[in-house]
C-alpha cells in the first residue's frame, strides 16, 4: 500500500512523535510511506525515521515564510502535485491546519482521505477562518480519527456530516 502522511513538521511533539511510530510501522509492514511537512518553515527531523520513508517539504516548492492567500493556494496546488505524481492509496493526516490544507489539495480525488485531531477538537481553535475551513472540509474526509470518545462525540454534534471514530 502507498501511503501519503501530511503533518505540519517533525519537530519535538507527541502528534510528530505518533506520527514517526505509526510510519515507521508501516514501512516495517511492506508499505510505501512518504511523508509531506506542510509547514512554512525549514524543516527539523528531531525523530529516527527509517531510511525508506521519503520525506518532503512544501517549503522546499513554494517559499518558506510568506503566508500569503496566493502562496497558500500555491502550496495546496504543489500538494495535490505531489499526489498526483506519488499516487497513494490513502492519505493521512495530522493536525489541524495540515488537515485542512490536505483536504483542500484533494478536492473531488478518489484517494481515501483519513485526518486526525490529535487534541479535543473544542479546543483547536485557530480562529474564524480556520473554524469555517475545518466545518466544510471536514466532510470531505473519509474518517476523521479523534482520541477520545468524548472528541468523538463532541465533533459529531458540532460537525453533524463528518464520519469520526475515536481510538
């Protein structure tokens, strides 16, 4: 199976740190991983990820500190490049912000789409604009993965079209 993993970076963190179990896994099982840092930064690896994993920055394509809306568009354009050159199976996703852009980069793509929160979603708020853009492509994901019941619960009430499991 090939395997797309959005997250904003891979610097020290417990999403970054599940992140490199759950790649590191997979590669152990026989998968195709590449990894995408969705973060405008330069990137830091401050984990062991095992040598086949690719990994790859859309900094590296588009720019590093201009957060403009043209270089966000920009960058969601680059990430559905990136897809459509790799040609995953399924794409997964990490955080917040990361979610939303991978979500936005695949609109009408066959690809599963799996996003997770990796904090109770009442409290991931980044803003207006982000609430809007996490209420209508939230949606759009195949399984919005949450840690809790009670997340669970909690996106179900307030995102009523969304499918959610809790681990």
């Amino acid at each position: 199976m090939k395997i797309l993993f959005c997250i904003t970076s891979l610097d020290f963190g417990g999403a970054q740190r599940v992140a490199v179990n759950l790649v590191n896994e997979w590669v152990k099982r026989g998968n195709d991983v590449k990894i995408i840092l969705t973060y405008f930064t330069t990137p830091s690896i401050n984990y062991k990820v095992n040598p086949l994993i690719k990994i790859e920055a859309l900094s590296g394509h588009v720019g590093k500190k201009n957060k403009s809306l043209l270089t966000r568009i920009n960058r969601m354009i680059e990430l559905r490049k990136i897809t459509d050159e790799y040609g995953p199976d399924v794409v997964i996703s990490f955080m917040t912000d990361a979610n939303i852009a991978s979500l936005l980069a695949l609109i009408c793509k066959k690809t599963i789409k799996i996003v997770s929160e990796r904090v109770y979603p009442k409290y991931t708020n980044y803003g207006k604009l982000f609430a809007i853009l996490k209420y209508v492509t939230y949606p759009m994901a195949d399984l919005i993965v949450l840690q809790t019941p009670k997340g669970a619960e909690w996106l179900k009430k307030n995102y009523p079209f969304v499918k959610c499991q809790a681990i």
